[in-house]
C-alpha cells in the first residue's frame, strides 16, 4: 500500500466516524449514495443504505475494515464501486465486515467485490428471511470474492461475474473460505466459479454455474483443497471442467452433482491433484468430454457415484495415476468406459460399466495394473469389448485381476476379455456373456496369458467362438466354464498353451470343440485335467479346408485325472488319456497314435443308434483301460462300434458292449469289434456282459474261420477248443509222427507172435540158489577154426529161414502195412470236412444259442408270483373231521426250495416263504356243514440260477400279497368221513426284480387273479376202538391269470409275458390215521399227488421264447400230522416232495394253527 493511500484514509477517518456516530445515534435511516467507510481499528455500525466509491485502488474501498477495526450493518446494505482494480469491501489485519443482506457491485475492470487480505474477516449473513447478500462483478478480470490468507464466510449468498477472466471466488495463500447455501455464478471465457489455491474452500448446499469456454465450476491448485456437500456444478461451454484440480491440490464432494456439456469439458480433471468423491453424480455431455481425466501422478476415490460421459468414463491417462472405484456406476455412451493408456493403477469394487458406441470398450488397459471385484459391465457397440490389455505402446505391460466381475457384450466382433500382445488377463469367479457375431468370449495372443479361475464364458452370437488363441498366446482355464452356443468352444491360430483342468467345462453349440488353423505346424496340445469335460470334435479351420491350405497342424490331445472328451476328429496326431480319463466319440474318427492308461475309450454315446469308426494309423497302448462298444446285436452283419489299428496293439484292455436295440441272434464267424494290421500283442476280456435279447456273447480273439487274424469278435455261443492242426495233419511242420504200436505188442498171442520166455533165474545169477554153474566152452565152440577143430558146415539158409529172399515162402503182410489206419495202428483219417472248408455237404449243425441266466430269473419270478399263494384246502384246517365246523380262525407258515435245470443250461435254485392267515365269518347246516371266511396272505420267493455253460449268473425276486374268500362244505364234519368240497377266489400283486452279473437291475409289476375248487371223499378202511385208517381221493382244478408289465430292459431288451398261470390240476389220494385218547387226538398222513400244468410258463425276450421253470408234470408225495390241542386249538404240520421234469426238485414244510370257537 502506498503511502499516498495511507493519507487519504487517515483524512477520511474522522468523516467515517462521525458518519458511524450519526447513523448510530438517530437510528435505521436510509442515506443515499454514501461515501466509503472505513474502520481502522475500532467497531463501526453503519446503517442499511447505499454506499459507493468511484476511485480507483485502494482509495476506491467502499467498506474498508483493517487493524482491528469491524463494520457491522443491522440491515441491508449496498455497496458500490465503480473506480478500476478497487474492492467494494475489503477486510484486512484482523479486519472484520459483517453483512446481512444487501447488494455488492462492481463495474471497473479488475474489480474486486469482496476482498480479504491476510488476517481479515468478511461475513455475509442471511437475514432473518434466509435472504443472502448479493455480490457481482462486471468488469474485465474482475473477481466477485478474492480471499488472500483470510476468512470469508458465506451465508446464502450469491456470486455472480459477468466479464472475462471474472472469476467468483479466489482463494489463495492460507485462506478459509466457508460457503452455506447460495450461488456462484460466472458467464465470461476462463472465468473460474471457485478458486483454491493453496487455501482451503468449503461448500454446503451451494450451486456452481459457469457459462463460458474455459470456465471451471471447481478449481483447486497448488496444494489448496475444496470441500462440498450437496454441492450442484454445471457448466456449459467448450473446456469447462466441472471440477479441476491440480498441483498437489485436494477435491473432496459428497452428495454432490456436477455436469458438464461442452467439448473437451471434464466433469473432473486432475493434473497430479486427489480426488475424493462420494455419493454423488458426474456428468459429461460431449462426445469428447470425459467423465474424469487423470493426468499424471494423480489420485482418485469414487464411492456410490454414477459417472456418465460423452467420451471416456475414466480417462486414466498419466503415469503414477491411481484410479479407486467403489459402487461405481459409469455409463460412456460413444468412448470407453475407462481407459488406461499410462502406467497407472486402477482398483474397483463392484459398481458397474455401461458403453453404448461402437470401439466402446468396458476398461481399455494399455499400460496399467486393473484390479476388479465384483464389478458388472456392459458394452452395447460394435467393437466394443468387455476388458481389453493390449501390450502395444511400451512401458509396463497391462495386467488385469479380476475377481466376480460379469461381462456382457452385445454387438458384433466384441469380446468378452482380450489379452493381447503381451497384455494379462486373469479371470476369477467371473461370468462372461457375448452374444454378437464374432462377438468371441476371450481371446489371448501374444507373449502374455488369459488364465479363467471358477469363470463361466459363453457366446451366443454367429461364428463367435468361446475362445480364441493367436499369436503364439496362452489360454489357462482352471474350472468354470468355456461354452459357444452355436459355434466351436475354441480357435487356436497358433498357441504356446492351452489347458483347462477343475471341472472346466468345454463345450461347442455347433458340435465343434476347437477350430486349428492350418498352417499352424509347431506341436500343439490340449491338456485336459481333473474332471474337465469338452464337447465337440477338434478340426482344421473350415475357411483353411475351403481355401485349400495344406495342412500342417501337429496337433494332441492329453486327458488326464477323469477328464471327459465327447467328439470326434481327423486332425488330431496323438490322444492320450490317464488317470480314469474317458474319451466318447461322437462321429467316425482318426488320430496318429492311442493311448489309453487306465482310461475309458467309448466308441459312441450311451444309448446311440449312431454306431461310429475309430481308425488309428499307428499303435494302440493301453494299460488298465476300457474300451466300450455299442452296437445293436445280432448276428455277424451287426451294425457296431468298430475300431481299427493298423498298427500294432499293446498292453491290457477291458472291453465292454452295450446292446442297442439289437435283437440277438446266433453268430457264424461272429461280429468283428477290432481289426489289428499289426502285431495284435493287446490281451483284451469281457468287462460285465454283452447280451441282447435271449443271448449271451462272448469275446474271442480272431474268427471262427481266420482264428490268426489279430481280430476281436463276439460271438452268441460258447466256441469248442478248436482242433489241434498236427491231429488234421501228422506231417505238417512241427509235427511228430508217432508209429503205430506193433499188434504183438497188444496181443502177444495173436498169429504170428513168438512168445518169449522170461529169462531164467540162474541166467541172471549163475552163482544163486540151486543155479548149476556151466564150465566155459571148449575152446573149438570158442574159435571153431583153432587148431585141431572140425568145423561143421552152416545150415541151408532156408531151412533155418523157410521165408527167407529165395527160399519161395512169403510172410504175410502186418496188418498197419495193409491199413494205417486200422484198429490200433494210431493214425487217425483225416476228417474229408476239415479239409474242405466251404462244403456245404460238410456243414455242421451250428452251437447251442447260450441261454442268458435272466431268462431263468424271469421264469422262475413268473412261476413264484403263479403258485406263492395257491394251497388246499389241508393247509387251512389240518386235517378232515376235527368236529362240528363253527367259528375259526387260523394261520399258516410254508417254506420251500426248489431246484431245477432250465433249457438244459440253467441250474436254477429257489426258495419261498408265506405267511397266510384267515378267518371264518360265516357257517351254515346241521349234519353236514358249511363255512366261509376271508384270507390275507404275504410272501416272497427268490431263485438263483446260473448258467452251466458261461458261468453267469441271474437272481430273481418276488415279494407279493393276497386278498381273498373261501368257502368249505363237510358231508359229516364231526367224522372226518364223506364228501368235502371246497374253493376260493384271490387277487394278488407282486413286485419282481431281475438282476445279473453285470447289468443293471430291472423291476416288474404283477398281479394274478386265481380261482381254485377241490373236492374229495373219505372213507374208513380199518377201525377200532380210539383208532381208524381212512383214504380220500382228492381232484383241485385251479386257474390263474396272471398279467406283468412289458418292460424294457436297461441293455433294450424288451421282456414279456409269453405264458404264465392258467389251468392247473392236482390228482391224487390221502392216507390218514385218527388215533384218539381222551386228551388228544393225532391224525398222521401220508399223500400222494399228480401235479399237472396246462398253461405252461414262457417269456418272451424280443422276439426269443423261452419256456421252463415249470414241468408240465410233477408228482407229489406228502407226509405229516394234526395234533388237536383241547377243544379249541390245534396244530398240524407236514413235509412234501416233489419231482419232474428237467431234475425238477422241491421240498417244502409247513406248520399251521387253528383256533375254534
């Protein structure tokens, strides 16, 4: 301050006070166009009236408050300066200005409305109507409030500036601005509405408008800090920032909003200052306007803010940049939603991210580290990808960790999350949607990885695959999900890696798992591990195979740890599969080389009608595996799962066969399930059983009519050991040939057989027992022509050979010279058949069809649920003439084991048990009578039958009830002599089970409704006294309907009844005693019956009837007792055998009990 200034306010000191003195002693007068006031350290109250200044400068303050010094108005005032870079209040040196209401203006350029310099105080209150003062600028570069190491504090008020470069509130150095309610307002080219440099601004409740190019809402710079709460921000023009902050400075809003309209306006810019937003809205209009921009070195905290933008959400776009978002909500209608080209970070939870143009990606990272959780985004645009980290600019390579993020794209080519050039990706518990044409999933390519943790990714559009790998990149999927509804799972142009294992999902809409390009000619693997499933066949690229690019791809598959691969191909070089790994083909195949340890090849689907072809040009090795075919059996031309090595086969394989829809029939060199080229070293069985229909196969290696072959057929009958090749030909090679025994040999007797003597004892021993010893031979037997022998001329040859060459006598021939191959001469013809393959005057009848054991089952479970609840009418009363027929009630226990053969192959062992109890509810007549009563019955049979010819083995159960009525006539009751007749009606249902080694269990709903009438006569053949012998005739007709569901079996089988029930009868006659005391009585019997079925007992399995478990005549013999306990109770109980045909054997037991009354 000048030394002129201080003069001229010291002159108009004394004017001011008398002034102040005047207004204070005469009370509220309203005074027109007063001068300046000035307290310089004193307390000043002035009255409501207008006060104005023309000067320039310092001499230009209308109210002017400094050392001390306060001016206070009661009312509203109106301050007025017109003189050029003046103020129309100033507060300075622990000056202090209170205002209540009223107007401030000024007009001159530079002007300032209210100034604080360092140490001063300006108030503006509202009055007791909420009315605020009013303070507004209209000169060039004027500012409405400069506060410069002060205080300023704003009640309601309203700042307004209309020139250029007019800003409404400045505050610098260490100043406090504090502003409650009210506006701030400017309309001039970089005119700011507030200003914080190096000073801290607090906001409440205020409105912030600027209406030029240039002009930012909220400007902190140089280490200065805003505050807002409910704070609304609006600006209109080209490059107006809602909020700007800069230099180290701090903006921290709450519940605010701020929006922007014009290009290149920011709702937030920061150039190396901190943000903290919370709760609140951002705003950006222009297609070039960003939501929020960092430039380098910057800081910003969103929380629960929407953020919408012409352009980018986020512009994150300088080094050292930190970006943390939570509950977020940004909406980018034509940009990014955030985009990262600098080496920053960004961290965000939850929240969302919505972009609606065409290139406007989620999060563009191109440098930065992203850290995701929870976050939800949506592109709507063409292009417009989910998450995108591109290596491309140098710097740090671009990293996303993204943890239950959920992305959905929707126009066409944008992908869900690209990892390009470098660029990472790793996915966590996230969810990726596209549906777009070639709107892929992911896509990785470069020097850097995609990994997907527990992540689901699925596209839905046209030619979008789930999963793309080019450029040599790295595609790691641990569990989740990887799925294309109507294209292939994957495309791999040309890839270091692509792996899945955890349960990981892989799955091609259009039945592709993953598309190869080509000219791809480095090795390739697909690694599958731990219970990963992938659906669809591996291919070459369609648009390669049209365009005719050779092919070059070295492509394997490698499954292991329960992995499952359902497809097919003809591009893959190696399969290998381990640790229960299953591969299930889809369509005919071909791959290079198979190996399987412990692991499952199957050929084609369960229940498939489409049997495949799987070819191998190189070698098959297999160690604990299985090999599973499916195929609808029959005979030889069986359409079936076939599989081709034309290599060499080795190692250890189960094979299993499923019978789809096949019929059975009988095999001839049988159905061909593997054809070896090479070496067939493999040792391959049966794993279960293959059956179809009636019939059983069995696994052979090589063909009833190519037995060397290296094949692996089945056929539907046992094959006998086939003839040993040195039995058809003595002489092939390797052959022995045996001579035949010499006829003297076996018949020492016969013609021309000399017998020799068996050597003398003393010939063995001269010097034993009664042995004469012989002296040596003179010396002429020694050497007939010694000196002083004669020798004796040899006999005539002839005479001691008569057959002798010449002598005229020939031997008769041996009888193996005459006939090699007659009795005992051991060379056996050979067989004309044998040597004439093709012959039909040679054919043979074919093997006996190999009845499977569940044909037994299904019989005997028929014959049961027959029979389980038929009886006489001895098994409910015990025996004939126990007395008088009154009231009765009775129960009964029977239990019988039965064995049997079934088509001469089956042994079938059965046992029953029931329950069966009843009670007489009516009776009628005198000396003859009559009863009726109703029965409840329960029991249960079981058979066991197994198959003499395969070994296998069936079970059948029965567990089943009966309802039904009864009714007995007894010609002489009290005698037990005379005529009896008796019947009943039953209605029974039953619950049958079938189950074989090997297969799947089957159940059979049945029930039965029988009928049953007997009758006989007794008469006494031998009585005494207490004693009498009687014999009844007995003839019981019953007939049975049964009736069980047509069922089809798990392997298709279908099984029905073919014959079950119908009329039975039993003939027979009883012997019985009746021995009497005065406290018991005992009637011992012994029977013996006819038994005779009429109906038969058939089942048809497909088209095959199989009929047993039940001959058409068994005999019967019965023995057991009564024993009558008292007058009321007794008990009886008996042994039955029985046989028939097929070693048909039963015994059964009984023990019953009656109650009369």
């Amino acid at each position: 301050m000048t030394t002129r200034t201080l003069s001229r306010l010291n002159r108009l000191r004394p004017l001011s006070l008398a002034i102040a003195a005047t207004c204070a002693c005469s009370g509220p007068v309203l005074a027109q166009s007063l001068g300046p006031v000035v307290a310089d350290g004193h307390p000043l109250d002035v009255i409501s009236g207008s006060y104005a200044s023309a000067d320039d400068g310092a001499a230009g303050y209308v109210f002017h408050a400094l050392n001390g010094g306060s001016i206070g108005s009661g009312g509203p005032v109106s301050l007025t300066a017109s003189g050029a870079n003046t103020a129309a209040a100033r507060a300075e040196s622990a000056g202090t200005l209170i205002f209540a209401a009223g107007d401030i203006t000024t007009s001159g350029a530079s002007a300032v409305g209210l100034s604080v310099a360092t140490g001063g105080r300006i108030e503006l209150q509202a009055d007791a109507g909420g009315q605020g003062t009013r303070v507004a600028t209209s000169g060039r570069g004027s500012t409405a409030a400069q506060v410069d190491s002060g205080t300023l504090v704003m009640g309601n008020a309203t700042l307004e500036t209309t020139g250029s470069g007019s800003h409404g509130l400045v505050a610098t150095g260490t100043a406090q601005v504090e502003m409650v309610g009210g506006r701030i307002q400017t309309s001039g080219d970089w005119s700011h509405a507030v200003m914080a440099d190096n000073a801290v601004v607090t906001l409440r409740d205020a409105r912030i408008q600027t209406g030029a190019s240039y002009s930012d809402g909220l400007y902190a710079l140089n280490g200065g800090r805003i505050e807002g709460d409910n704070v609304q921000v609006s600006t209109a023009a080209d490059g107006s920032a809602g909020a700007r902050v800069a230099g180290g400075a701090t903006l921290s809003l709450i519940n605010s909003d701020l929006h922007v309209a014009g290009e290149y306006a920011m709702g937030v810019e920061l150039s190396g200052g901190t943000l903290r937003i919370e709760n609140s809205a951002l705003r950006s209009d222009h297609e070039r306007g960003d939501g929020v921009y960092l430039r380098a070195n910057s800081r910003a905290d969103i929380i629960g803010t929407t953020i919408t933008a012409g352009g980018y959400g986020i512009n994150i776009n300088g080094d050292g940049s930190d970006v943390r978002l939570s509950d977020v909500e940004i909406t980018a209608n034509r940009r990014n939603g955030i985009w990262m080209p600098r080496a920053s970070a960004l961290t965000m939870l939850r929240g969302s991210i919505t972009t609606s143009g065409d290139g406007g990606v989620g999060i563009d990272n191109r440098q930065g580290v992203a850290t995701l959780d929870g976050l939800t985004m949506h592109t709507g645009g063409a292009s417009a990808h989910g998450l995108y980290a591109s290596y491309d600019t140098g710097g740090r390579q671009p990293l996303f960790e993204a943890d239950g993020v959920d992305v959905t794209t929707t126009g066409a080519g944008s992908i869900g999350a690209v990892a390009r050039l470098g660029g990472i990706v790793h996915l966590r518990d996230s969810t990726l949607l596209t549906t777009g044409a070639k709107g892929y999933g992911v896509l990785s390519g470069g020097p850097g990885e995609l990994t997907l943790r527990d992540t689901h990714v699925r596209t839905q559009g046209l030619e979008a695959y789930a999963g793309v790998v080019n450029a040599n990149g790295r595609l790691d999927i641990d569990g989740g999900s990887l799925i294309s509804e109507r294209h292939a799972a994957l495309w791999v142009r040309t890839a270091r890696e692509v792996a899945a294992r955890n349960g990981a999902q892989l799955i091609g809409g259009n039945g592709t798992l993953m598309d190869v390009d080509a000219a791809f000619s480095s090795p390739f693997e697909l690694h599958l591990d731990q219970d990963v499933y992938a659906q669809g066949d591996i291919a070459i690229t369609p648009e390669d195979i049209a365009a005719g690019v050779p092919v070059l791809a070295d492509i394997r598959v490698r499954l292991n740890g329960r992995s499952h691969w359902v497809g097919a191909t003809t591009a893959v070089n190696q399969v290998a599969l381990s640790d229960n790994s299953r591969w299930t083909l889809t369509g005919d195949a071909s791959v290079g080389q198979l190996n399987l340890q412990d692991s499952t090849l199957a050929l084609s689907a369960a229940g498939s009608t489409s049997f495949n072809r799987l070819t191998v040009s190189g070698d098959v090795e297999a160690n604990n595996a299985l090999l599973i075919f499916n195929g609808a059996l029959g005979d030889d031309t069986s359409l079936i799962d076939f599989l081709h090595v034309r290599g060499d086969t080795r190692g250890s394989a189960g094979i299993q066969v499923n019978n789809v829809h096949g019929l059975g029939a009988q095999t001839s060199n049988g159905i061909q399930l593997i054809q070896v080229d090479g070496r067939s070293d493999a040792a391959y069985t049966l794993n279960g059983r293959a059956v179809a229909g009636s019939y059983d196969y069995f696994l052979h290696k090589g063909g009833v009519t190519t037995p060397g072959d290296g094949g692996w057929y089945l056929r539907s009958a046992l094959t006998p050991t086939p003839p040993d090749p040195c039995d058809l030909d003595p002489t092939g090679p390797g052959c022995v040939t045996v001579p035949p025994p010499d006829p003297c040999d076996l018949d020492p007797t016969g013609p021309g057989c000399v017998i020799v003597p068996p050597p003398e004892p003393c010939d063995l021993d001269p010097t034993g027992p009664g042995c004469v010893i012989v002296p040596p031979p003179e010396p002429c037997e020694a050497d007939p022509t010694g000196p002083g022998c004669v020798i004796v001329p040899p006999p005539e040859p002839c005479e001691a050979d008569p057959a002798g060459p010449g002598c005229g006598i020939v031997p008769p021939p041996e009888p193996c010279e005459a006939d090699p191959t007659g009795p005992g001469c051991g060379i056996v013809p050979p067989d004309p058949c044998e040597a004439a393959e093709g012959d039909t005057a040679c054919d043979r009848p074919p093997p006996p069809q190999i009845v499977r054991p569940e044909a037994g089952a299904y019989l005997a479970n028929q014959a049961a649920a027959v029979s389980l609840f038929q009886h006489r009418l001895q098994d409910r009363n015990g025996a004939d003439g126990m007395g008088e027929v009154r009231g009765a009630g009775w129960l009964r226990v029977s239990s019988s084991q039965t064995r049997q053969d079934v088509a001469g192959q089956l042994a079938l062992t059965g046992r029953a048990t029931v329950l069966m109890g009843g009670l007489d509810v009516l009776h009628w007549g005198g000396a003859s009578q009559g009863s009726a009563g109703v029965l409840l019955a329960a029991g249960q049979a079981s058979t066991d039958v197994r198959s003499r010819l395969s070994g296998y083995a069936a079970t059948g159960t029965v567990k089943g009830g009966a309802l039904g009525i009864y009714a007995t006539w007894l010609q002489r009751p009290g005698e037990g002599t005379g005529a009896y007749a008796d019947g009943w009606v039953q209605h029974g249902r039953y619950r049958n089970t079938v189950q074989g080694i090997g297969l799947a269990k089957e159940r059979q709903d049945a029930q039965t409704q029988a009928a049953s009438v007997e009758t006989g006569y007794a008469w006494a053949m031998r009585m005494r006294s207490g004693t009498q012998l009687m014999v009844q005739p007995q003839l019981q007709l019953t007939y049975t309907d049964y009736r069980a569901d047509r069922i089809t079996e798990h392997n298709g089988t279908q099984v029905a009844v073919g014959a079950a029930g119908g009329l039975s009868s039993r003939l027979g006659v009883r012997l019985s005693g009746d021995v009497r005391t005065e406290e018991r009585r005992v009637q011992p019997f012994v029977a013996a019956h006819w038994l005779h079925e009429g109906g038969g007992n058939r089942i048809w399995m497909d088209d095959a009837l199989i009929e047993g478990a039940v001959p058409k005549n068994r005999y019967e013999v019965r023995g057991g007792a009564m024993l009558q306990l008292g007058t009321r109770w007794s008990a009886w109980g008996d042994l039955g055998l029985q046989r028939g045909d097929a070693g048909y054997r039963s015994v059964s037991a009984q023990l019953g009990l009656n109650a009369r009354w």
